[in-house]
C-alpha cells in the first residue's frame, strides 16, 4: 500500500471505524482521533494520526509503521 493511500484513508476516515495491520502483521481497529499531516508535524517529516482503539488504548501510529488500512464499513 502506498503513503499516498495511506494518508488518504487516515484523511477520511471522518469518524468512522478503521482497521490497519502493522508491520508486524497485528490487526488494530477503533477510530482516528487526530490527524496530523507530515507538514504539520514538529516531530517527523511524516504523516500519524492518534488512534484511539476498541481497547480504549490511545496511541500514536506513523504511517512508516502502517502495512495496510481501510475503513469499515457499517
């Protein structure tokens, strides 16, 4: 999957659940909380989105560490 692709899901995902895999192959689903593009990014030259998961664990995810995303539907 491509960064572009990537950065378009995190994007649009407008509050709806997501489910991404790591590059470890873990499955992770729950909701973007923040977006925040490479641009707007103090910390790297990249884009991360706070997740918040079904867990109720919040983390911080770089699109370096995301193997695939999409947003589910229903």
């Amino acid at each position: 999957m491509s960064i572009e692709e990537i950065q378009e899901t995190m994007v649009n995902s407008d509050q709806r659940r997501i489910e991404y895999v790591d590059k470890e192959g873990n499955t992770h689903t729950g909701f973007v909380d923040v977006y925040e593009s490479a641009y707007d990014n103090d910390e790297y030259d990249e884009s991360s989105l706070c997740f918040a998961g079904d867990d109720g664990e919040m983390i911080i995810v770089w699109e370096h560490d995301i193997e695939s995303i999409r947003i589910l539907e229903g």
